[in-house]
C-alpha cells in the first residue's frame, strides 16, 4: 500500500501510524499517516478489488464535474490477500453549510453524459450498491432502466433469497405499468451520486459539504433527492436551495417511493427482517396510487 501511494503522489511514503476508523458496513477502514501526510484507506477481501475501482472512477467523475467537493482517490490495488482503496484523507464533521450542498447537488445535476451517450441512462461500466452489484448497461429509455436494471434486478434477487408472495407478486405489477407514474414527464439524464443517504455525506471545518461512498451513473435527478429523505434525511436548508436552483416535478412527491423502493428491496436482499415487509407495503401503496 505505501508503494502505491509512493507511485500516486511520486514522492516515498512509509507507514508509520496505521488507526482503524468505525462507520463501515461493508469494508475496514483506516487513517495511514507518515509525518504531516495523511490518507484514507479502505480494505476488503482480493475479489472486491473491482469494487473499489468503481468507486475511485466515480469519485474521479464526480470530481472532475467540479460541482461539489469529493475525496480524491490515490490508488487501488491488492496485497497479502486484501485489496485496498486510497483517498485524500480529510477531516470531517457532521455540520456545515448545507444550503451550499443543496445549490452544489443540482449544479451536478445539470452534468449530461458524454457523446456517443448522449441522451442516455446508464454508466460505463456496473458497479455496486452496497454490496450489490448494480447493473448499468446503457438505455435510451428511462422507463425502461429503471424497470430492468433497478426494481427488476433488485425483485430477482429477492426471487432467489425466497421472498415471495404479495411482494413479487405486486413487484411484477408495478413493472408492467410502470409508465403511469411517468405520465407528462420525461426526465433527462442527470449525473447522479447514486447512494446520496445521510451517511455519505459531512463537512470540512470550514462549513464545505463533501459526498462520498458513490454509486454513480446518469439517471433521473429524483433518484438522489428521493433517497437523501429515505434514512433521517438532510437539513431542511438542503432541500430549500435546492428546490431554489432546481425546481422538482409535481410528481416527485409519488415517484420518490418509486425509487427508494429500490433501496429498500436491496436492504431487504441484503438483510431481511423489517426490509422485507417495509419493501411489501411500498409495493403495494405505489400500486394503489396507479389503479
């Protein structure tokens, strides 16, 4: 690990202090420093190795975008069975100017796929939600992604850990009519965090909001308004700049069930329990809202 951040920054780094850091769910996490230099490292088993490249490439999108502050990836690589993920350490708080977030995330909104890509949804490559892997093959159709690529996978998965009944049951309903919740809308392809809950978000001790942990692509800007409110939510500054910038749909109020729908259908493959029957009822009352 050091030699790759020896390689990334081109001047030699030795580890001398190595302290864990809590918080994760997934992966370990450590502060490495020598002297005044300091990073944050993530470790996790070899085979997750191309997880952790899909996070150092959205972190690198997100940064490029240069609408809202996200650590810098060093590096990535494996070593005596681990494999590993090197970002710019940084010293965060969970308080600061959150307005500035909400005008930040609709100005990365506004950031449109490349050519040949245009007008498209998907990314260049899959990655994860959680421990998921996320399925992002480009579509042209909005509808269409969501529906095979989100809540599709996310009802097949559940298929197979055994969740049946009025969950897969309802799940293929709302698949086929999906299209009634689109009625006068037609989103554009917004660059989207992907994962934007409370947790993936802090602030520098100046007051600027940082995002991390990403789960990129481009897709509907709803999605991470939608699932910013799903676990506690974020400041109501927040929500007011950003409406301020950006304007949602009418029809945001309904469409975000619909897509924290997905999450919580991948908490429930993940951990069952209370997921499963919170999945269940949301299923069901965004088919109510259709018939």
């Amino acid at each position: 690990m050091a030699e790759a951040i020896s390689r990334a920054t081109g001047e030699p780094f030795a580890v001398a202090a190595l302290t864990p850091i809590g918080g994760g769910d997934i992966s370990q996490a450590y502060r490495v420093g020598s002297g005044a230099r300091r990073y944050f490292v993530k470790t996790n088993r070899t085979g997750l190795l191309p997880m952790f490249d899909a996070e150092a490439a959205a972190l690198r999108t997100l940064g490029n975008a240069q609408c809202v502050r996200v650590p810098q990836p060093l590096a990535t690589g494996t070593a005596e069975g681990q494999a590993f993920l090197v970002l710019e350490y940084l010293d965060l708080r969970g308080a600061g100017h959150a307005a500035q977030l909400g005008e930040q995330l609709a100005e990365l909104h506004r950031t449109r796929p490349a050519a040949p890509q245009q007008a498209q949804f998907g990314w260049t490559h899959d990655n994860w939600i959680g421990r998921t892997p996320q399925a992002n093959a480009w579509r042209d159709s909005w509808i269409e992604f969501w529906r095979e690529q989100r809540l599709g996978q996310q009802l097949r998965l559940a298929a197979l850990n055994g969740y049946g009944g009025s969950l897969l049951r309802d799940g293929e309903s709302l698949l086929d009519r999906l299209d009634a919740f689109f009625d006068g809308y037609q989103p554009a392809p917004s660059l989207l965090h992907g994962d934007l809950w409370g947790g993936n978000h802090a602030y520098l001790e100046d007051g600027t909001p940082v995002v991390f942990d990403p789960a990129a692509y481009f897709g509907d800007r709803e999605c991470d308004l939608a699932m910013s409110e799903l676990f506690g939510g974020f400041a109501d500054d927040f929500y007011a700049a950003y409406r301020a910038a950006w304007p949602l749909d009418a029809g945001y109020t309904v469409r975000k069930s619909l897509y924290n729908l997905y999450h919580v259908l991948n908490h429930a493959n993940l951990f069952g329990g209370s997921y499963v029957a919170q999945a269940t009822r949301m299923t069901a009352a965004l088919l109510a809202q259709i018939r």
